[in-house]
C-alpha cells in the first residue's frame, strides 16, 4: 500500500483573485449609496437638534419663570437663546452650532423674527426652514397658542 497524495484540498490564485474582485466591485456599488444614507442620518439628526433647542427653550422660559427668545445669529450658522434682561437681550444663554449639511432658509424680510417663549408655555409662533442638499428642505414649526414644536420635511 503507498502513499496516496490528495489533492483539491485549497483554493487556485486564480479563484482568489476573482473573488476578490468581485468584492471590490460591489464595494464600490454600494459605497455611494451608503454615504448618501449617512448624510440623511446626520441631516435629521441636525433637524432634531433645532427642534430640541426650541423645546429646551420653552421649558426653560416655563420652569424659571422667565421668557427665552431664540435667534439666528448674524451669519446664520447658530441658533442662540437669551433671555430678556429688561429692554435688553442678556448674554446667550445656549448656542447651537448649525452643521454645513444644512442651511437655515431665512423668512422674507429685513430681519429673521424670534420666537420667544413665555414662562406659561406659550410663543409668538414661528418657523425656521432648513435645506440640504438634494434639495431637501425640513420644516421646524412653534405653534404659538401652545409653544409645540414640530418637524416635517417638505418636497420642494
């Protein structure tokens, strides 16, 4: 009885090499498909957050006891929160950062209107209009009977 050698037992180089390249070319299928989901991730993600500060200034005005107004500062890339220190605005009280994958549409007019909040809840209303890139633009809504925020996105 001799030795007997099998053979079989692995994979050609050939065999690899076009395994490997068909993975690279579903990798790069799918990548921009997987970029795109993760901006969509981040834009309302960023959405979330203005409507978030909105809410975090209501219940502030609400639980102080204090009003809270909110702005689009001068260059449009943050939303601030103040509080009234008399006929004035007093320093900011909370920022937030817009990222660059959104850009706050301003209302028609000179000057982007606050929305201010009151210590009972209430608002004097207002809207702040976001777009991203596609374009896609979402809509931050303050009723002002109630000072409830809500968000949809609009087609445009």
């Amino acid at each position: 009885m001799g030795h007997e050698v099998k053979r079989g037992a692995g994979y050609t180089l050939l065999e690899l090499v076009l395994v490997l390249a068909v993975l690279a070319v579903a990798s790069l299928v799918t990548a921009p498909a997987v970029g795109r989901a993760v901006d969509g991730i981040r834009v309302r993600t960023e959405v979330a957050g203005v409507a978030s500060l909105l809410r975090w200034a209501r219940e502030e005005a609400v639980t102080r006891g204090q009003a809270r107004e909110v702005t689009l500062d001068a260059d449009g890339r943050a939303l601030l929160v103040r509080r009234p220190d008399g006929g004035t605005m007093a320093s900011v009280e909370k920022r937030r950062a817009l990222s660059s994958l959104v850009q706050v549409i301003p209302m028609p007019g000179p000057v982007q209107p606050p929305i201010t909040f009151t210590p009972r809840g209430r608002s004097s209303g207002g809207t702040v209009r976001l777009e991203t890139a596609g374009p896609r633009v979402y809509v931050v809504t303050v009723d002002a009977l109630t000072g409830r925020v809500t968000t949809r996105r609009v087609d445009s």
